[in-house]
C-alpha cells in the first residue's frame, strides 16, 4: 500500500546507517496519561533513549500512514486530541485506522506490529497489556502479538489490574520467553516484584542481545520480553497499589466496562485512588525502561556490525 508507512529523517537515517532505534508507543500519549504529563513523558523516554546513543521513534497512525518517528509537534497534537479523538490501535484496528485514513494510537501489539514493517528491533513501554482479573476470557491482543512478531519488548512486567499467574501461562502457551532484567521474579509495575518466578534472569544488554540474536539464528519468529522492576525510590507499596486495584477493578464491573475501554478506566482510576501517586511510578517505570532498551539496541547493533548477523 502506497504510502500507508513514513518515517522521519531522523528514524530512516538512522535504520539506513544500521544505528541503534527504540520503538515507542504512543497509546500511552492519549489514552495512558492526561495532558500535559502525557507529552511530559512521551519526551522525557525520547530523551532518556538519546542519552543511551540510540535514536527514538515514537509510532502512531497519523490519516491513515503509520509514522515512524513523531515530531514534538505531532506527539502534542495527539494529546491534545486525546482518548475521544484519537482511536486505540490494536492489531484487529490497524487495517481500519489505515484503510479509513484515520488516526490512530498505537498499543503494544500495534506498535510491534508498526516497529516490525519499519525494521525496528527494540520497543521499551510501560506495561504490557494481559489476562484481565476476573475474566480469563480478555486476554489482551499483546499476549497473542508477542507470540508472533520478533520485537524485544522491554516493560515493567503487568500492572497486577492483571491476572499475573494467567498472564504469563498464556506467554508459556504462545512461546514467549519472559527475561528478568537484574531480577528473578516478575516486575508487577508500581512495585518491584510480583513473588512469581520468570523464565530467565540477565544482567546486561548483552545477554538479552545473545538470546535475540539465537532466537534469529533459529528462525523463531516471537518477540522476547525483558522485564525491568521500577526504580526502587518511585516504586509503590504493593498493598497500596493493590487496594486501588481491587476497587477500580470491582467498578470496572460494576459499571460494565469492556472491551477496549477496560484498561484506560482502570489505569484513571488507579491514579485517582492513590492520589496521583502511581503516575511517579508509572514515568519512573517508563523513562527507565526506554534508557534499558536503549542500552539493549545498541548492544543489538553491535553485535550485528562486528558478526553482520
Ligand atoms: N498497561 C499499562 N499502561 C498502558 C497500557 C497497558 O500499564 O497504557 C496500554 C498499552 O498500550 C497496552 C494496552 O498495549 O493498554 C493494552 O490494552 P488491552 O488490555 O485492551 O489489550
Ligand atoms: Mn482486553
């Protein structure tokens, strides 16, 4: 489809030349956060990405065309528009938002999807999306699209609005390894541990570079997922994010919230509950994780560079 993918200068220089690009999403710019910490943040991970020597490239669908690469101009006009303007895009809406020439923000699967066709490796979020608490039947599209597209996905685990347990079967079903950075259990994002046991501790960008880099040689098309505990000074108590969970999650219900919607409600609600303290935890889990994957897009280009793998 003509067109239907662009990037910016700065992204397509930088793939041409074989240079270290981090994907990010943009999801979390209309529907994660509200203005002005929305545009706040998309920035600060952009600039933490800068700092590691790699270049961001920040996705979302703008009429129609997947771009690569948002300018700040473009990342403020998404968040002006928002959750009502601005259509979730999920691998199910991509051929809409496309097709339709609409916009569109782009979720984990959908920026996997996007990072992919653009030959993008490495994509740092916040968290991922999962199996919802009290309905093992909403598995999010990003368990499913970790099961088929080969993007590193750095993130601080699930948020516990998530069955955690059901969350990571559902990874074992579709084959994704689930990698603890400088941890031996699942990250559960506003804190540093949800006590369940991950598939395999590392402890450099290299060791995640050598497992992507095997995965490739044997032709396995998954994407990987590096787990990063949130920054110990800006983690929450794990009974204080769990009590705000539980309540947003019993109101979700109770007000027949589904589909799609599920996940922003709880997220607003979570923040409200814990008097915006859970925002300190979500952007320190955020730009920490774009610095992780940065570091491991580097090592990845380097390791391309010196073996042309
Ligand atoms: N989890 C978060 N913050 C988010 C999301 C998930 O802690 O902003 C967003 C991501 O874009 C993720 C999506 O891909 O929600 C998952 O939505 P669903 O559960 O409807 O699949
Ligand atoms: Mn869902």
């Amino acid at each position: 489809m003509k067109d239907a993918l662009v990037f910016s200068e700065e992204v397509a220089d930088a793939l041409a030349n074989y240079q270290a690009v981090v994907a990010l999403e943009s999801t979390l710019i209309t529907h994660g956060f509200a203005y002005p910490a929305n545009v706040a943040t998309a920035l600060a991970m952009e600039d933490a990405i800068r700092a590691e020597g790699a270049v961001p490239a920040t996705i979302a669908v703008l009429d129609g065309r997947i771009t690569v690469g948002l300018s700040r101009e473009q990342i403020e006009m998404l968040a002006g528009l928002g959750q009502a303007g601005v259509r979730k895009c999920s691998r199910r809406d991509l051929p809409i938002v496309v097709g339709l020439r609409q916009h569109g923000a782009t979720t984990v699967a959908g920026t996997m999807i996007a990072a992919h066709l653009a030959g993008i490796k490495v994509f740092a979020t916040g968290g991922i999306g999962g199996v919802h608490r009290g309905h093992p039947q909403d598995i999010s599209a990003d368990l499913i699209e970790l099961g088929r597209t080969p993007i590193t996905v750095v993130c601080a685990g699930a948020k516990s609005i998530l069955d955690l347990p059901l969350t990571l079967e559902v990874l074992e079903t579709q084959g994704v390894p689930v990698l603890g950075y400088g941890t031996d259990t699942l990250p559960a994002f506003y804190s540093r541990s949800s006590g369940l046991p991950i598939d395999q501790r590392v402890d450099s960008p290299e060791e995640v570079a050598a497992i992507v880099a095997a995965r490739d040689a044997l032709g396995l098309e998954h994407g990987t997922l590096v787990t990063v505990p949130v920054p110990e000074a800006d983690a929450l108590p794990m009974d204080e994010a769990e009590r705000a969970i539980e309540q947003a999650t019993r109101e979700a219900d109770a007000q027949g919230i589904h589909g799609k919607d599920v996940t922003p409600f709880v997220l607003a609600r979570v923040l409200e509950l814990t008097g915006g303290r859970s925002q300190a935890a979500n952007i320190a889990a955020l730009v920490n994780n774009a610095r992780v994957g940065a570091q491991i897009a580097v090592a990845l280009a380097r390791a391309f560079k010196t073996e042309g793998a």
